[in-house]
C-alpha cells in the first residue's frame, strides 16, 4: 500500500529540455499540460490517427468513426469525468489538498491524455495489434542473427515484448521518443500526462490476466522504457500502480468506443433496431434475474422513450433517431455513473489498491458489459469486418517477412543485401535516427539487434491504414 499525493501526481516535470525552459519566456501564460495540449494538436502522429481503423477499416463513409474522431470523444469524456469527479472531492471535502487549481490541471491533463492514448496502435484497429504479436510467436523460432537463433540473444524481457506487443506501450513510445522535434525525447511530454497514459504498469514479464488486478491484464511499456517508466514512478510516488487519473481515462474510452461501436454497427446495417432492442432486453433481464441493482438505469425505457419522440416528431428516420439520441442519453448516465466509481473508491485508488475499473458494482457495470457483448456479435463477427481482418493479415505479415529480415545486419559490420538495403531506405529517416541515437548507449549487439525489432515495429505502427495497403501493393508490383 502507497500514499499517493496529488502535488505529486500532478508533476509538470519533463524528461528532457528544449533548450531555454519555456516557463522563462515573456507573455506565455500557458500552465505546462495546456503546452502539453499544443504539442499533441500540431503533432504528424496525432493528424495520422484521421487514417486509422477504429473498427471500420478502409471504410468511406463520412460518419463511420476513426481512431481520430474517437480519440476526440475520449478527451471530451475524459475531461467531463475530471471535472464531474473534481468537483464532488471538492464540494464534499474528501480530500483537503484538493482545491481548484488541481481540478484545472486534472481536466487539462485527462483532455490530454484522451488524444494520445491511441497513437500507438497499428494500421487496421484492434486486429493489427494482434497480427504484429502472431508474427512475432510464429516466426521468432525462425529467426537467426550470425548463425545464432534470436530466441538465444534476446533476454526473456525483450521476446516478451514483442510477443506481447501492445499499442498502449506502443503510445509510450510514440510520444516520449519518435515524435523527433528537437532531441531523443519525443513530444517531451509532462511526467503527470505519461504516467497517465500507462494503464498497465508492468512490464511483458509481469503480465498476469488471472491476477483479479487490473493493472496487471496487459505490459505498459517495453524494455526499452522501463528505465523511463521507473524515472517518473520514482518521481510521481506510483511504483507498481496506476496513478489515479489512469481509471479516469480508461472509463471515458469504455464509454466512448461502447457506445460507438453499437451506433456505427447500426448506421452499417450490422445490427438492426429492433435486434439491438432484443438484445437490450436480454442483457436487462439477466442483470436483474442477479440481482443486480438496474434501478436507475434502464436502457430498454430510454430506446423506446426516443422512438416515442421520434414518431410524436414524425423524423423521417424514427429508428435512426431513437438510437442515436438513446446513446447520447447513455453516456451521461455512465459518466455519472464512472463518477461514482471514482469517488467511492477514492481511499483505495489513492493508496493504489483498487484493483477494478471504475464501473465495478456500479449499476451501469452490466450496461457496459451488454454494450460490448453486442458489439462483438453483431460488428466484430460481421462478414465485413472478418474480410478486412483476412485483408490486413495478408497486409502486415508481409510487411513483417520484408522488413524484419533486412533490418537484422543493418549498422553491423555485414553488408545489406541489395534489397534488403532499399528496404531499410523506406524506413522512416526519423525513426531510424531515433534508433541510432539509442543504439549508441547499447552495450551489446542483443540490446541493438532488439532496437532493430522496435524499428520495424515503429515503422509498421505508425502507417496509416491506406499507407500499409499502397505500399504493400507497391512492393507486390500492384498498381
């Protein structure tokens, strides 16, 4: 058990400098998480996430959601949710060093945090994450640098990584070193907003999903930022724990993607109305036949409340309307009811031993639950998502049988192949300038070999959706 203290938590520290502390500079009112914010909005790798797969890949619809727009939905909840849970701890003097600077900082860090918790992710949503993962456990037994088998080279701590890759210690990555802007750190982010970001704080050794903890369900940082991850715990006082704004996040992108999966399921003719109503219908009675207090959530009503309206307003499109407005009406009871989550639970989440997220026993926990169950039947299962999910494995795992192999004698004493010279060429410049600055601190050529791996892993993870498909047609002599 921890005491973790807000004028702790909330450390505007950042892990290098810019030269000149912009805090010297004239006329510059900005706290240091609103600079945060500039960063991120002028940063490639944010504008990047407007061509990557939510759920949708490859999809032209103008109202299907991106990894952009719903990265937008999740810092707009986030900040809603530390504003709403602020307020309370301050109304009800849970904590006395609580005042309204500290709400200020909160709400601008969670607005923060919501934009970038996704950079990380590869091209083609969800799935791509485990495309890169399935390679890596089918292809690393075959895979030898000088005559030596990798799996003999690496330690346990790097084979797990990439065996475990995950898009949330990608994130990590992506902002605290590839963004080049002036040095090796990245955007040089706040400590308070990257300890934020990491919502599993253990390594790819320590991943234990059976734990009942939840910080222990996925790593939130490869080997190579575990000396980062450790600087700024140290600092912040969270060694081995989510900090507390973490549960915040991680509600507001539950109710973000929850509800928007069901409504772009809807609008793709994957689900119809009156099957979701079936389904509601059936997560309700089940949630009440445990027990369950649904007292003051009843989505069943607040669906058939909006086709009333729809059909007393006599809307052209009643099922169209009543969905859309019955999930708007849905996410402000699950922000009250994360809220809720946080605020009862506030000694065991600042000693670091809340081991659930923030709807556990809360009435809307079943109603996420539902959400997601729906979701995965009727738009993760569907026909076009499956055959985009064949496309993008045919797409990445040929990415990675090209580009893994050419990069595995780059910066050694062996010459590159002819191809696999105009390979590494393709590779972004910026990427392979931040794994020559890193790998000059390497004491053997195992921790290079492995940068070398996170160089394909950056490079892959940062395409866009219609980037990796272009340029695996272009390789493949398609045009």
């Amino acid at each position: 058990m921890i005491n973790m203290e807000w004028n702790r938590l909330l450390s505007p520290k950042r892990p290098g400098n810019y030269g000149k502390s912009s805090s010297n500079r004239s006329g510059d009112l900005r706290s240091e998480f609103e600079k945060d914010y500039h960063r991120i909005i002028g940063s490639s790798s944010f504008r990047r996430l407007q061509d990557k797969t939510q759920v949708f890949a490859l999809d032209k619809s103008d109202f299907i959601r991106t990894r952009l727009t719903h990265s937008l939905e999740v810092s707009s909840f986030a900040r809603s949710l530390g504003q709403n849970i602020a307020q309370y701890i301050i109304e009800n003097k849970i904590d006395g060093s609580f005042n309204l600077q500290t709400k200020s900082d909160i709400c601008d860090i969670l607005q923060c945090a919501g934009l970038i918790h996704d950079l990380g992710n590869p091209p083609f949503g969800h799935f791509g994450e485990e495309a890169i993962r399935d390679w890596f456990l089918r292809k690393m037994g075959e895979l030898r640098f000088q005559d030596k088998p990798v799996t003999e080279l690496f330690t346990g701590q790097m084979l797990e990584d990439f065996y475990h890759f995950e898009g949330n210690a990608q994130a990590l990555r992506q902002v605290s070193k590839l963004h080049f802007l002036v040095n090796e750190y990245g955007m040089n982010l706040t400590y308070a907003l990257l300890n934020t970001i990491i919502k599993y704080p253990v390594s790819s050794e320590n991943i234990n999903p059976k734990s009942g903890d939840i910080k222990d369900k996925k790593m939130g940082f490869f080997y190579a930022e575990q000396p980062l991850y450790e600087m700024i715990s140290t600092e912040m006082g969270t060694e081995g724990v989510r900090h507390p704004l973490t549960y915040i996040l991680e509600a507001a992108d539950d109710i973000a993607y929850r509800t928007a999966d069901i409504e772009d399921a809807f609008k793709k003719g994957c689900i119809s109305y009156e099957k979701l109503r079936e389904e509601l219908v059936k997560a309700q009675k089940k949630a009440d036949d445990s027990f369950c207090d649904i007292s003051r959530l009843d989505p069943v009503g607040m669906l058939d409340h909006q086709f009333d309206n729809a059909m007393k307003r006599e809307v052209e499109n009643p099922q169209l309307y009543a969905v859309q407005n019955f999930l708007v009406r849905l996410q402000s009871a699950l922000i009250f009811c994360a809220t809720s989550g946080f605020t009862s639970n506030y000694v065991s989440i600042m000693d670091g031993t809340w081991k659930h997220d923030l709807f556990y026993h809360t009435y809307g926990e079943w109603v996420i639950k539902a959400l997601g169950d729906i979701a995965f039947q009727y738009a993760f299962l569907s026909k076009p998502i499956l055959q985009m999910e064949v496309s993008a494995g045919t797409i990445l795992d040929f990415l990675m049988d090209r580009f893994v192999p050419a990069i595995m004698n780059y910066d050694t004493e062996i010459p590159l192949k002819m191809l696999d010279k105009k390979l590494v060429s393709l590779i972004s410049e910026n990427y392979r300038q931040i794994y020559h600055l890193y790998a000059r601190n390497c004491t053997n050529d195992a921790e290079k070999l492995y940068l070398r791996f996170l160089l394909v892993t950056d490079f892959v993870s940062g395409m866009t959706d219609s980037y990796a498909k272009d340029l695996y047609q272009k390789l493949n002599g398609i045009s």
